[in-house]
C-alpha cells in the first residue's frame, strides 16, 4: 500500500509488517491519517518475503523506516509519524 504525497521514492516511508498482524493493520490506518495531513510518500514491505528481515524486526513489527534511517518501534502514534516527517 502506498499513501500519497511528494517525497520521492528514495526518501519514502516504509512500513514493515506481516500478513495478519493486526498491529501493522493499525500502524498501516495510522500512516494513511499522516499522509492526508502532510504531503509524504510511504510503502508497506511484508518481512515474511526476506529471512533476513523476519531475523532482525520479526518480534518488533510493525516497524517504521524513516528516510534518514532511523526507525520507528511499535507502539508509535500519529503524532510521532507527523514528528517525524516534518
């Protein structure tokens, strides 16, 4: 899923997540209420595609990359995505 916005592809969000985590499902509604706010691009990567990314966030997604590589841990709200992205 992709919100909308004017960042461009290199400096988007990514939201790391699974198939029926029910976390990332709120951190996905979360990052669409952000997105309405301001003006970013985001993407969700499932880890289950990447062993490595099951290793390193398997037990702490849903986790938010942020352009300037930082990381986002659950649980973050939409006031830290705004913080974040200003």
């Amino acid at each position: 899923m992709t919100g909308g916005g004017c960042m461009d592809e290199g400096r988007a969000l990514v939201l790391l997540g699974t198939s029926g985590c029910h976390l990332c499902d709120k951190a996905e509604a979360l990052l669409t209420q952000a997105a309405a706010a301001r003006a970013f691009t985001w993407r969700y990567h499932d880890i289950a595609l990447e062993d490595a990314l099951v290793s390193q966030y398997g037990e702490r997604i849903p986790v938010l990359l942020l352009p300037d590589g930082r990381e986002l841990n659950w649980p973050f709200s939409l006031l830290d995505i705004l913080s974040a992205t200003d």
